[in-house]
C-alpha cells in the first residue's frame, strides 16, 4: 500500500540505519531512497529489486527536501557502471546538457499534514503552489489599496450618474446569451478560425498570382560575401502553402465541417471542380514556395561557408544527448560498413521506407503510372486492413518496352542511392528513377557499368569476347562443353544462384582440374583433351598462373590471374553459359549442358548478362534515353500543374539500432 508522506522522516532514517548496519552498496540506497520519497510508491523490497522491462525513472511530481541535484547520480555511475567512459566519453558535456527542472518550494502532502518540500514547476502541484501565491499576492494589493488613506482622499467625486436605459436585446443576442462559457468560447475560437483560414488562402492567391522569383534572382549574383537576410515569404499561419484544402472554396455537405473535407466527400460535378481548381492552386503554391526557399537555403550556405550568418568553419554541430543527432556519426559509421557487407539489407530497408513515402502522395504515383497505357496511379496502392493506411504495390502492367510492348509485365519501383544528406547528420538521399520492368530494373546495374564512357574500352573488349569465346570456338567447341545429370525436380527448385554455383562447380572439377594442376605444378603432364585446354587457354590468356587454395583437393578451388587490357596482372574467375536442358532419349534422364567461355574479371563478369540481356534484346537507345531522363531530374508535368524535379528525391534515415548486426 502507498505509504502517507508524515512517514518519509521515519523511511529515510530507517534507509540510513540500513547502510550503516550491513554497509550496503550505496546505488541500493539511493534506490530505495527514491522509491521511498515518491508517492504512490510500495515499500516493498522486493518488488523494488525485481527486474524491470523499463528502467525506474524519477517521478515527476516527487516531493523533494531540496532541488535536484545530478551528483549523486554521477557518482552512482562512475561507481557501478562499467567502462562508462566509453559510453560518456566526455562527462562534463554529459552534465552540461542535462536541463535541471525548474522549482518552486511549497506545502505539499494534503491539507492534514501539509510539509513544506520543492516539486517540478511543471507538475500539477507545482502550478498548484504557483497559483495560490498569486492569488495571495493580487488580494494583498487590493487590501491595501482599500485601506490606504491617501488613496481615498486623492479619489475624485463622481457626479450623479444618469439612469442606465437597458436596451432590449434582440432575439440572436439572447440565444447565444443562453450559451454556456465553454460553447461561447469554442464558437469564437472557430469563427477565429474560419477568418484565419481565409487569410492564409487570400495569402497564397495573391502569391501565386505574381509569378514571385525573387529570391531566385538574388540566388543568381549570391556570393556569400555578406550575411543572408531573412526569409520572408511568411503567411498568415507562419507555414508553407497547405494542399487542396487549404483553398476549397466550394460547398461542404451536410455534417461535415470544413477540417473534414475530403476529395471522396465531392460528389457533385460543382464540387468536384472547386476541388479541382483548389488542388491547382495548392500544387503551384507548393512549387513557388519550394522554389524560393531552396534558393534562400543555398544563398545561407554560400553566405555561412564566408563567416556570415553564424558560420560554419571550425565549428561542429552541437551535440544534444539523447536526440537522435547525437549518434549521427556513429549510425553513418554502421551504414558504411553495412553497404560494404551486406548490401542488400540495406537496399531492402530503404526500399521499404520509400515505398511507404511514395503510397502517400497522388502526383508522385500519377507520374509513376503515366508511360503504361491503361494503368492508373490508383492502382500502384492498397489498403492495409489492420490501421487503413496505404501501401505501394509493384502492379503487372501492359510493358512499355519496344521488344514487350502491351504485354502483362512485372514492374518494379526504380531508384538510386543518392548518397548521405549534408556532411553531418545520419540521413540518406533515396532518388525515384522510374516504375519500370522487374527484369530490366534487376539487370541495371551492368547495363548501366557497360553503357558508362568510362568503360569503353571494357565494353569493346566483351563485344568481341562473346561471339568468340572458347565454347563457341571451332577448336574448343567440343573440350569445353559439359553434360552431367540432373534431378528434374531438384534443379527446378533451386535458385538461379544455385544452380549457378552447380554448374561452375561441374567445370572446376571436370573440364578445368587438369589444366589447374599443370599451372600450379610443373611435375604435372597433361594428355588428351586437357592438353588441348591448356594449350587453348595460355594462348587466349598471357602469363596464365594458377593458385591453389587450401581446399583444391576437395573442391578444386583457387584463382587464375592473367593479364587484362592495360590493368596488368589481375584475378580473373570463370565465365560460362548455360546452353540447355535436355532428355537423353535411351535412357530418358535429365541433363544440363554448360559451356566454358573463359576468364573474366569478377565486376566485369557479374554485369556481363545484364548487358547481353539488353543487347540480344535491342534495347540499347531505349536504355540510354530511360537513363538520361529520370524522373528525379525531369520532375513530371500534370493537368493542373507541374510536380518539380525535387519531389523525386526522398529521405531515409537509417536505424541500425533495430538492425541485428
């Protein structure tokens, strides 16, 4: 049961007695010093010592012999905490930014026993105390204001006041008379409203209708060689432009007030045309207002890079424990390492934060679904059934590729990684390319390696490899084929990448083992077929070698190192092509037939068949012109106006806390 506060003496005397009787740990005291002073508490010591999921925080209403101090809690860590310089590196930042809840010292404990201790200010006993001492102050100024004697002769004397003709009141004035307060007060608090409301849309109307680039134009000859003036594009509300409700002008239905007005809610074609107007109007609003502020933002940073306006040479960015900036450095720190090892995580986690961005903004799916005939954005979202809100989904949708085109296709939400936001806090720039095919968006990352002008000469390089690799060679078409059986069930269950690993393993240890050994050993002579492979590779591959790793025995593993272009001597890893399935028609059995092409560096290997694909396809001019106009450069052009390139490029603020390292 909660103890009364007339006890607090006799608790803490019999705390003291405690420590000094069995010399127990002082955090076990202070504990039970802060269990014992707070009300509502249990003296229980067992339950005071079981484990908690949440950590015992200080109440907020606690009654204190005097303000708190942290010095005891600081003791307390250095104390029992191991390796808390780790944790607090610098502990006097840590103290200095602690705000220490302001005080005030009155009776608490009830009207029976009431003690004089010191409560938050804040909470409900201290606005308690705070309050009566002003009102004790306000009637001692007016006892002695009617009390003073000099007052009263200094008092002039009225004349005789003429008879007071109360009007009668007229019938609207003596129903809201009938009112109470609180109705009184909300119908003025809305009318208060409404007229605000009407400000901030004659505001923005008026904005919209000069066409304003102002700071546009300054941002032109901006600098930085003095400081910035301010903002002061400044409506009514103090905020930026609202969406379409903030200029629906139109008629409301019945029971609805105008907060609740929604685009379903428009069910005449008047209505849905005041809704229509009231989007485009918002729309340009949004995109003025956007503009504008960008380049205020990038003349700040110009004039902040000279000293001005603050500055930022030789200054860091504060940091405030326990706000999630304080991490930034060392959330940036996980992510680069995770995008090291393991990439894919980290794309799936940030595809998912995008994903539920793009499902709650209209023009971004429109301009999503515009190159696919018949698809509307609509379609690009669901419902979820547990809260109601919306989800982006990937929709099969007729395909706009040349070699697909108006076939029902698998699409996929196409985006970049912009890399990290500013040099400080902890936040990604994710960049909306494009809902385009599942297959071409999964083979992107090697069609976009080989069409980049920096790797010419590495796609001239494939473009004569493919035609004349070594299967494909009238002298190695029959040393470097390959048949072996296959499980019909099992291989169809395995995954690409498995049955790739298969198929490279079956070369290692039947087609390439003998030439392996005779790289690595010189003891080694070779006869048939293997003869002929070796001499084949060493003439295709200058000052071939072969390293045998710790497992070639077992599994014929190791590295070929060859030269390369003008890149010298590097690691080269095996290139092959599956070339069929097929039924052994005297024996009815599966085999898979796989051939040797040659040696590829790893990068240039892994996005080979992204850019085969898109070669054997023709869809080189359609690749480059998709490449070249992405939606986060372009920005997309709608009915009622114009959705800026800026609203292509999102946020993500990763939070490796949550991730299982």
């Amino acid at each position: 049961l909660p103890l009364p506060h007339s006890c607090l003496p006799l608790q803490l005397d019999a705390a003291r007695q405690l420590r000094l009787a069995d010399r127990t740990p002082l955090w076990r005291i202070m504990l039970l010093r802060r269990i014992l002073l707070t009300k509502g508490s249990s003296c229980s010591i067992l339950r005071a010592s079981a484990a908690r999921r949440h950590p015992l925080q200080r109440s907020l209403i606690t009654a204190m012999e005097a303000p708190p101090t942290l010095l005891d809690d600081l003791a307390n860590l250095m104390r029992n905490v191991p390796n808390y310089q780790k944790k607090i590196p610098d502990v006097d930042a840590y103290v200095a930014s602690i705000d220490i809840p302001e005080t005030v010292e009155g009776p608490v404990g009830g009207c029976e026993q009431p003690e004089t201790r010191f409560v938050r200010r804040a909470s409900p006993e201290g606005q308690a105390i705070v309050a009566a001492q002003l009102k004790r102050e306000r009637e001692t100024e007016l006892r002695a204001m009617e009390t003073d004697p000099a007052l009263e002769a200094a008092a002039p004397v009225q004349p005789e006041a003429a008879p007071v003709v109360v009007p009668t009141p007229a019938p609207a004035i003596a129903a809201d008379a009938t009112l109470s307060q609180h109705q009184r007060a909300a119908t003025a608090s809305g009318l208060a409203r409404q007229e605000l409301a009407r400000l901030e849309r004659a505001f923005w109307k008026a904005l919209v209708g000069t066409d304003l680039t102002r700071w546009q134009d300054m941002e032109n000859d901006w600098d930085g060689s003095k400081a910035c003036p301010p903002f002061d594009i400044v409506s009514p509300k103090s905020g930026q432009p609202g969406r379409a409700l903030t200029f629906y002008e139109g008629d409301i239905p019945d029971g609805l007030s105008l907060e609740d007005m929604r685009k379903k809610h428009c069910t005449t074609d008047k209505m849905k045309a005041d809704w229509a107007v009231a989007a485009a109007f918002s729309l340009l609003a949004r995109n003025l207002y956007k503009a504008e502020h960008e380049a205020y933002d990038n003349m700040l940073q110009l004039s902040k890079a000279n000293g001005f306006n603050g500055g930022t040479r030789g200054r860091e960015e504060r940091v405030r424990y326990g706000d999630d900036a304080a991490y930034s450095s060392l959330i940036r720190e996980l992510v680069e390492k995770q995008l090291l090892q393991d990439k894919k995580t980290y794309y799936g986690n940030s595809k998912e934060s995008l994903k539920y961005q793009i499902a709650k903004c209209d023009d971004i799916l429109d301009a999503l679904a515009a190159p696919f005939e018949d698809l509307d954005g609509s379609a690009l979202v669901k419902i979820k059934t547990f809260d109601g809100r919306r989800q982006f989904v990937s929709p099969v949708a007729p395909s706009d590729l040349p070699c697909f085109k108006g076939q029902p296709r698998k699409t996929n939400i196409d985006h970049v990684d912009g890399g990290w936001k500013g040099a400080v806090l902890a936040v990604r720039k994710l960049l909306i390319r494009r809902l385009c095919d599942e297959a071409l968006n999964k083979r992107f990352p090697g069609i976009e390696f080989y069409l980049d002008s920096k790797n010419a000469a590495v796609r001239a390089y494939i473009d004569a490899y493919i035609p004349s690799a070594l299967c494909h060679d009238p002298r190695g078409r029959t040393v470097f084929r390959l048949k072996f059986e296959v499980d019909p069930i099992t291989w169809h269950r395995m995954s690409r990448t498995e049955q790739q690993g298969l198929e490279v393993d079956r070369i290692r240890r039947v087609l390439l083992k003998g030439a392996m050994q005779a790289l690595s050993d010189d003891e080694v002579e070779l006869e048939g077929p293997d003869a002929v492979r070796l001499a084949l590779l060493q003439e295709r591959y200058p000052g071939l070698t072969f390293k045998r790793a710790a497992s070639f025995v077992k599994h014929a593993c190791g590295r070929f190192s060859a030269k390369f272009l003008d890149r010298g001597v590097i690691e080269m890893v095996i290139d092959h092509i599956g070339l069929a399935t097929v039924q052994g028609k005297d024996d009815g059995k599966w085999y898979r037939e796989v051939g040797f092409r040659g040696l590829l560096p790893e990068v240039e290997n892994r996005y080979a068949s992204g850019y085969e694909w898109m070669k054997i396809l023709g869809l080189e001019e359609y690749c480059r012109d998709y490449l070249a106009n992405p939606l986060y450069k372009t920005g997309y052009k709608t009915d009622h106006g114009e959705v800026v390139a800026a609203a292509f490029e999102k946020e993500y603020g990763p939070n490796p806390f949550k991730w299982n390292l």
